[in-house]
C-alpha cells in the first residue's frame, strides 16, 4: 500500500512565488513538458528557475519561454539550450479554452511550479491578471495581519 502512495505522490522541484505576488491567479492547469533527456536530470537535480518564464501560444500549442534549466553536468552528448522554448501538453479544448482567455485583456499565462507525478515532469501554469501596486500593497498587509494574529494565537496557547 506505501508504494501505490509514493507512486501517486507529486514531488515538487521549483515553485515560482514571487509569481503569486505580482499576478493575481484566475484559473491554474496541470500541463506536461516535452524535455530531452539531460533537462530531465537537471530537472531532478533542482537546477531550474522560473523567475522570468511565461506561457505564449503559437499555432495551437502552447509554448514555455524562458524557463531556465540548467545543463547537466554529466550529459554524454552535447549539453541542451538552457533557455529553449519548451512545449507544454494539454488537451485540446484546454488549449482552445484559453486562447479564448488570453485574448482577453490584460490575461497571460504564468508557470507557478514544476514538480514530478508518478516520475512525469509537469508544470502548473496559471491564467494570471497583473496586480496594481495598491493591491500588492494589500495582499502584503492580509500576510502582516495573518502572521500577527497566529503568533497572538500562538502566545494564547501558550499562556
């Protein structure tokens, strides 16, 4: 029985936070990522980031750019472009359904994390809205209120 667990269980390698604070998420997918064999162990190793990476579509598929995985150190044949574009899997009425959502204004996709399913590479990509500064301004104050009231909470517990 752990063993059909540990195989169901997502193992997660790089989440993107600051994205969560810049874009306020609308909607989040699961996609797969088509990858060589030498990102995959990058991939494992944790050399990723995600910081300036974004989803664009192209011709009905959807595309990761800028997402950074570094060389593997130990690749046998040549090293993969750290920066290339990545395609992401997704249905089809996934992919059409949001074409339809970027098209909107002021609507892009975001990876928020990539980890690891049953041993498959996967990123979670959110249907983002940029945030204004008075809302960053906002959602940094909810985050002071929430970490006061737990340590009063705390001291309560305590006492």
């Amino acid at each position: 029985m752990s063993a059909e667990k540990d195989k169901d269980e997502i193992r997660i390698v790089v989440r993107n936070r600051r994205a969560r604070y810049l874009f306020e998420i609308i909607e989040t997918f699961e996609a797969g990522i088509v990858l060589v064999g030498s990102e995959v162990k990058s991939l494992r190793a944790g050399k990723v980031s995600l910081s300036d990476a974004y989803a664009t579509l192209h011709n009905g598929e959807i595309f990761l750019i800028k997402m950074h995985i570094a060389p593997y150190d130990n690749a046998t044949i040549e090293p993969h472009a750290p920066l290339r574009r990545r395609k992401l899997l997704l249905h089809r009425r996934q992919i059409r359904r949001l074409l339809g959502k970027v098209k909107e204004r002021g609507l892009t996709l975001i990876p928020l994390q990539v980890h690891f399913r049953k041993g498959l590479a996967k990123v979670e990509i959110g249907l983002a809205r940029g945030k204004r500064k008075y809302d960053k301004r906002e959602s940094i104050a909810r985050k002071d209120l929430k970490r006061d009231m737990d340590r009063v909470a705390a001291r309560m517990r305590r006492a």
